[in-house]
C-alpha cells in the first residue's frame, strides 16, 4: 500500500457486504526477512482490525514466494527446468521436493499457524497457493523419480517392456544408469514423468496439510486455491495437478476460476470450473478467485458482476473472492485490477459489489450448501491430457485434449444439461444415465472395461476420436481400433488422416451443411455393428463413416471420429440426450439463456435462470409456483418471466 488506510478499506468492505478476506499467502519475504528472523506484526494487525470488524480471515500459508535471502543462501532451492536453471524474481519458481527449501517452508508454516490459530477471526487456512510441479526437472528430482519407477514396476526389465525402450537404444540395462528424462523422446517414459510430477504436488500438499492439521481448531477447515490450465483465463484440465488426487486431504476445495467478460461472457468458464471444484469431493465448494474488474481491457460490463457472483452459486459455490480488493499500484500485478481502482475511490464495480452482498446476506440461508445431482457426468484424463502433448493430432495442430474438453462440455453447457466431472478410476458409473468421453488417448484395460460394463447395463457413452488407442503407458493397443471398445461402439479403423476440404454427409442428426465442416483429425471407421449418423463427403474418404451409434446390451455408444463443428457437437449431443431420456423443460430453452437447479438445506428445489446476453429476453416457467428471491414475486407455471440484459432471477420451488 502506498500508504496506510486499513480503517477505510475495513470501512469500506463492511459497505460492501464483504464477511470474509484472505491474508498472508505471498507475503513470506515481510514474515520473514532474514533466515530465522521473524515479524508478524502486519497478520496480528490485521487480524484485530478484521475481528473487530467482524469480517473472517482465511490466513495462507505464503510458501508459494520465496524471499531472497533463502536463494543467496541456497541457490539450489529453485526449480531446475527443462530451460535450465531457475533466476529468482517471479513467485512459484521453486523445487517443492527439495529438502531445504521444505525446512524453511515447514518452519514458516509452524510459526504462523502456532501464532494466529486461538485467533477468533481466523476461520480457515488456505495451503501455498494455484499449486504446481512448475517443471522441475533437476537431479534431486530425477532420483526421487527412479525410486517411483521401482517402487512402481520392481524390475527394469518390466519397465523396459512396458515403455518401449530398446528404441533407438533407450533401453536402462541398470538402475544406476537410468537417465534424465529432460531429453527423453520416448513418450511413454515421458507421460510417466509428467505423472509423476503431479504425484510430487499430490504429496506436497498433503504434508502442508499434516502440518496445519496439527495446529488448527476444530472448528476451523483447510482449503486449496487449485486453478485450471491458462490460455488467458480458466480454460481446462489442469495439466500438471491431478485434481481428484491432491484434493483428498483437505476440508473443503477451493479454485480461482477467470473468464473473458463484456460481450465474450458466456458463464461457461464458470460453470466448467465450478462443476470440477464440486466434483472432486462431491460438495460445496469456495471460489477463492475470481475477477472484479481484472485485466486492463476486462472492465465489465454494467450487470456482470452480479451475474457472474449468482453464477458461482448457482454451479455449488459457498464463496465468491475477489483477487483482488484493490489495484496495486507497482509490479507484476498493477492491472490486475481489484474492485477498487488506485484511486481506492468507490466506482461502479465496487457499487455493484455493494448489491451482491446485500443480497448474499439477504438470501444466504435460501442458498448456501445448494446440492445438485446430475444424470450426465464428462470423463476427464490427466494421463489422456499428457499423452496428446506426446502425440499431437498432427504437429502444426494448434489444437489440443483441452479443445475437446472444451468442445463437448460448451454445448451441453448452452443446451442446459448439467454436468459432474469423473476421472478414469471413478467406480460408481451407475449412477449417471450419460457419461461423454473427450480424446481419451491413453487409458488402462480396466478403466475401458468399466465403461464398456457400464453401455452392457444400460448407459449412454459418447466417445470422441482418439479414444481408447494406446494403454495407461501410451503404448499402442494391437486390438482393433478403437481399441478395448471397438465391440461396444460396433465400428473399427486402422487409418486416419488430417482432413483438408471435409465436410459431413447424409446425416441423421440434422448438422446441416453449413455446419459440417471437419478439421485437425479424422479416423476412416468402418462400421460392424453400428449405425452411420454421417460419412465423409470427400472424392477418396466418402466410403467412410464419422459418426456411428451402436445398441450394445442395453445401452448406446455413440462414437464421433473426428473434431467437428461446435454446432455439429451441438446437433449430434441433442440426439444423445434425448435417447438417455434427459430432454425436459431446460432444454426447452438455450443458451444465451442458462439455467441451473439444486436443493437448498430446507430440501427445497432452487433454480436460476441466467440471460449471458446484451439483449433482453424472456421465457416461460415451466414449473410449479415459485417465488422470486430478489423480488419476491410469486411466478407460476406458464408466467412469462422477461430477463434484462445481463440479468438473472431465482425461483424457490417449496
């Protein structure tokens, strides 16, 4: 701060309805700025002013920035990358297995947590923070990488076999000749390190956990700050954190989800976001991020914030933060603008803020804890995800798994089916009537075996291309392709192409011709057993299906064998919804009109409805009597409800 003004900012907050703020969780360098000496008058200062107040504090451990006199003092404690050696300026650059620098974190994590745990206004704790493997790749890391490879496989010889390497003379005759996989081309060894650098924040976090778990009250949680792959904003699966893993140990999730805004806000970003954080433990979640006015050109748009903070909610939300309050006034982050400006001035962001929180106070009790079942769940593969970066859909591809994720998720996201997110070792199919499949390159027997189980009894899949073809070691299938469900999707291919002037033809799932453009990828399938949804229509492929569906048992498996249309994605996933029986009253309406549902603690069934448009627009209820929250409004069935632009409302069903 450019200079001291915590009563006005507390002022400030408690105008805006803000209960809680998140402290400490970079600031290790002002904790302590010499090895071993300790100052923590700026937390216990804060923490009396907020108390007072009666605003909450979650307090971070600040492990995720170190300060300079530990890298003079130890140079080794920075990541080793595949560019080189690390140089200190920017936060997350550190080797988070290295033994010194977990002394020093362990020591600066006793210290603050010991002080400040008997604080009344501390109610949780946030782990380091958006914690990564950041590509460290050194030699302390390639020998904790060796001991995982015999501890995983027992002999080189079964890791020889597995891996493929006596390619190009790869082959490790010796445990003490293994090398560095920094210049590996072996994919498969290659895929494994990246997996086992997602095991080393696994088991990081896990010992920060221990470590706050030892001291916390039992009334206080632990939470995480996890975030999704950045292409710009929140885009997709994580590469380099296994979600459903690193989560286990901590109370509650927490995630930073960002998003394009103004006229590129479609709320889909949040819901993706949102649907993962609840997912990973089957409850509510905090959304420790999200933007207030953020990048220098993302200043929203009148109505925004509030849709944006009720869209939180309505995906399982229990929180919604804003990163940050204020707009700095030096370094990295000067424009990663808070809901203040730096004139710390009221603006409309903030005034707007000021109308979430009145409402979130006026209408906690109808909302929080919203519980949510879904019949569709979408399978996501960290292994998958590393295993397309290995082998591309061709190499000038600027494509990825993520743009499948992405894909299939945006349009059920606009035709309103809500969605779970499943991992390949979750057991439970059963339990949804749709699970959809993006890319799922890489895949053990089991896990295929399970789905293909899940179709015999009476599910719905839909695969995409890419799918099913090599083992959890991105070794190749011999089997027909797609392989271990070629039997269940009634189809087969051992060819593909990279598709130049391809469209989509006879098809049975109304694309239409100006939607049937095919791009990046295509597998020439021969149907078995299937039905042809659309073939190719090229002088040479034209013999060839693209999308097929198979009866297999008592269920369906739809199979899509190359990266289509958004709006062909669209076509072809109505058809599927529609034959699991999952067409009902929200997919009556579309997006830009979203709506999603859940119970509140009183069992009572809560709906929004969100307009993500510049445009007014109005629909009609379908359901029972309902009363608007915000206005209080009775609405019934068949009233017509008209949404402002960038407006919302929210029904209780009793």
């Amino acid at each position: 701060m450019p200079y001291d003004r915590l009563d006005e900012d507390i002022r400030m907050m408690k105008d805006a309805g803000i209960n809680v703020v998140r402290i400490a969780e970079s600031t290790w360098s002002s904790h302590e700025p010499q090895n071993g000496v300790f100052d923590f008058s700026t937390v216990d200062r804060v923490l009396d002013a907020m108390y007072k107040a009666k605003i909450d504090v979650i307090v971070g451990t600040p492990t995720y920035a170190i300060p300079t006199w530990m890298v003079k003092e130890h140079p080794d404690v920075l990541a080793e990358t595949k560019e080189g050696k690390g140089k200190y300026g920017a936060r997350q650059i550190m080797d988070i297995s290295n033994p010194t620098y977990l002394f020093y974190a362990e020591r600066i994590i006793r210290k603050l947590i010991s002080r400040v745990k008997d604080h009344p206004a501390v109610i949780g704790y946030q782990t380091d923070n958006e914690t990564k493997h950041y590509g460290t790749v050194g030699p302390n890391v390639q020998l904790q990488f060796v001991k995982y490879m015999r501890e995983e496989f027992g002999s080189l010889e079964e890791v020889n076999k597995k891996f493929g390497l006596d390619y190009w003379s790869n082959r490790i005759n010796s445990w003490e000749d293994f090398p560095s996989v920094v210049g590996t081309i072996n994919g498969s060894l290659g895929a494994e390190f990246a997996k086992f650098q997602r095991v080393l924040v696994s088991e990081f976090l896990a010992w920060q956990v221990s470590l706050v778990n030892e001291y916390k009250r039992d009334d206080q949680f632990v939470t995480q700050n996890f975030d999704f792959e950045w292409r710009g904003y929140s885009y997709g699966v994580q590469p380099d954190v296994n979600h459903f893993e690193a989560a286990k140990p901590f109370d509650i999730v927490g995630v930073d989800i960002y998003h394009p805004s103004q006229d590129e806000l479609t709320g889909a970003e949040i819901s993706l976001g949102g649907d993962i954080a609840r997912s990973l433990k089957q409850d509510n979640y905090l959304v420790l991020e999200t933007q207030a006015q953020a990048f220098i050109n993302w200043t929203p748009y009148p109505g925004q914030l509030r849709l944006q903070a009720f869209s939180h909610l309505a995906s399982g939300a229990n929180m919604v933060a804003y990163w940050h309050w204020h707009s700095i006034h030096n370094s990295f982050e000067t424009y990663w603008k808070g809901l203040l400006s730096h004139d710390f001035k009221s603006n409309p962001t903030y005034e707007e803020a000021k109308t979430v929180g009145a409402d979130f106070k006026k209408l906690s009790t109808k909302l929080v804890n919203l519980k949510k079942v879904n019949d569709v769940a979408m399978l996501v593969s960290n292994e998958a995800l590393t295993s397309i970066e290995w082998f591309p859909f061709h190499f000038t591809s600027e494509k990825t798994y993520n743009d499948v994720v992405r894909l299939m998720y945006n349009e059920l996201y606009k035709m309103n089916v809500g969605c779970d997110i499943i991992h390949p070792m979750t057991e439970n199919l059963d339990q949804y009537r749709l699970i959809v499949v993006p890319a799922l390159y890489s895949a053990s027997d089991e896990c295929l075996e399970r789905l293909n189980r899940y179709v015999e009894q009476g599910g719905h899949v839909v695969y995409t291309f890419k799918s099913g073809f090599t083992d959890e070691h991105v070794k190749v299938r011999t089997t027909t392709q797609p392989g271990m469900i070629d039997q269940v999707c009634g189809v087969s291919y051992s060819q593909f192409v990279e598709p130049k002037q391809v469209t989509l033809k006879s098809d049975s799932c109304n694309i239409g011709a100006t939607n049937s453009q095919v791009d990046t990828w295509m597998e020439l399938l021969t149907p078995t057993t299937a039905n042809v949804l659309a073939y190719y229509d090229h002088p040479h492929w034209g013999g060839y299906a693209a999308i097929t569906q198979n009866e297999y048992g008592r269920g369906i498996a739809t199979y899509i064998g190359c990266f289509i249309s958004s709006k062909a994605m669209n076509a072809v996933l109505e058809q599927v919804v529609k034959k699991a029986g999952l067409w009902g009253n929200d997919q009556d309406i579309s997006f830009p009109l979203i709506t999603k549902s859940g119970k509140n603690d009183s069992g009572n069934t809560i709906r929004y409805y969100f307009n993500y448009s510049d445009q007014s627009v109005s629909f009609t209820y379908p359901y029972t009597r309902g009363i608007d929250l915000l206005s209080g409004k009775e609405i019934i069935q068949g009233s017509e409800v008209n949404l402002d632009r960038w407006g919302f409302c929210v029904m209780e069903e009793e």
